[in-house]
C-alpha cells in the first residue's frame, strides 16, 4: 500500500518513510504543499492514505485534505504539533479520519494507520445490512431494526444514522453531520434540530438512552458509533 506522506520536517519525515518502508508500505514524501499538490493531481488513484502536517511552509494540511477528499474517499491522517481542540475539529470538519500530535510514537501512528485502513477496507458501500450491536440497518428496505423488531424512525433520523453507520469507529464533529444532511436532504437543519435528532435516535435505539452506548458523545469532538 502507497502512502502520500507531506511533512516539511526532513528529520522527522525521513524517520517515517523508514519506519513505513520497514512495515512493508511505500511512500511518495513531499516537503511542501505544492509538491503534495501535483502527487494529489496526477497520482491519487494510486495512494491507499495520506499523512499530513497541519503546518507546511506553504500552505497547510488542511488544504490538501480538502483537494484529497473532492477527488476521492481516502483515509487522511493530521500529523500536528498544536494539541488544540479547535485545530483537531477543524480538521475532522474537513474530513480527516484521524490525527497524533508531536511528538509521536512511531508505533503508535503505524497502528493507528493500520486502524483507519482496516476501517476503510470493511465498509464497501454497497453494504445492504449493517449490524451495530443489536440494531441493524437493512438499506435496501430503508429499514432499521431493534433486536429484530422494526423501529419506526423519521426520514431525517433514518438518513442521521446511516450517517454514523457509514462510518462506523470515526469521529464525526456537529458540522460534519449538519453538512452530510444537508447533501442528502437539501433540508435546512440547524445545530439545535441536531441535537434533538440524535436525542430522538438515542431514545429509540439504546437500551438506556441517558448512559448511550450506540450513539456516543466524544467530548469536545463530536460523536461516534462503534469502536
């Protein structure tokens, strides 16, 4: 698997493309964004995920993921020395899958990649049931069911929690779903409907809708269903 790594620190890059190539992956490493920029736009549909620093001496990681996931669905780690809770929604807002804050463990982000691809390779998108502890979604049906009874659910709850479905173990910020519902809907939904929609999801879903264990609140973050 082909990793796009874009880290202007050549110390620190050149111990990742070691460590990477020593864990049976190959990279294309790029110092600066408009090198990244011209791998994104003549090589993407070779690279299997990207490793980006937030701060490059010419633009940002930011950027990149954006033009990264307008061409393709591929996983995106920030790499960031800024462990600052605006900088981690900002970039889960833009897509990214994950991020490690320096300094870092080189095990540790070669775990989490192997999370975040593992992720990626079982959830094809023409999955007709998805199972999430006892609820399971039958999309050819439009259908969702609680320990095999179905639950009647609106088509805006419906649509919310294929959503989570659809990217089960991610952390999904507030816009992050405002800005998926609308690309569905074309309805207008603001941050307070949000939240009364996952309170409605989590009363007919979970076992015990105060202590949520489908629907999970990550503090600061956003929300995430499954592990």
């Amino acid at each position: 698997m082909k990793i796009l790594l874009v880290e202007d620190d050549k110390t620190i890059a050149s111990g990742l493309e070691y460590s990477l190539q020593q864990d049976q992956f190959s990279t294309i490493l790029c110092y600066d964004a408009v090198s990244a920029k011209k791998v994104i736009a003549e090589e993407l549909d070779q690279i299997a995920l990207c490793l980006f620093d937030l701060s490059l001496p010419d633009g940002s990681g930011y950027e990149l993921c954006k033009l990264v996931k307008e061409r393709r669905d591929l996983p995106v780690i920030f790499l960031t020395a800024i462990d600052d809770e605006v900088n981690v929604v900002m970039g889960l807002d833009m897509g990214a899958d994950d991020y490690i804050t320096k300094p870092f463990r080189v095990r540790e982000l070669i775990s989490r990649i192997k999370t975040v691809l593992r992720r990626y390779q079982k959830q094809p998108q023409t999955k007709i049931t998805i199972e999430i502890q006892n609820v399971s979604i039958n999309t050819l049906e439009g259908k969702v069911y609680k320990n095999g009874e179905e639950v009647l659910l609106t088509a805006l709850e419906y649509r919310l929690f294929l959503i989570f479905a659809n990217h089960i173990g991610q952390v999904l910020s507030r816009n992050q779903l405002l800005e998926r519902i609308w690309d569905v809907a074309g309805d207008f939904v603001n941050d307070n409907t949000l939240t009364v929609y996952i309170k409605r999801l989590r009363e007919k879903l979970e076992v015990h809708p105060q202590n949520p264990q489908i629907i999970k609140t990550v503090r600061g973050l956003g929300y995430k269903v499954g592990d």
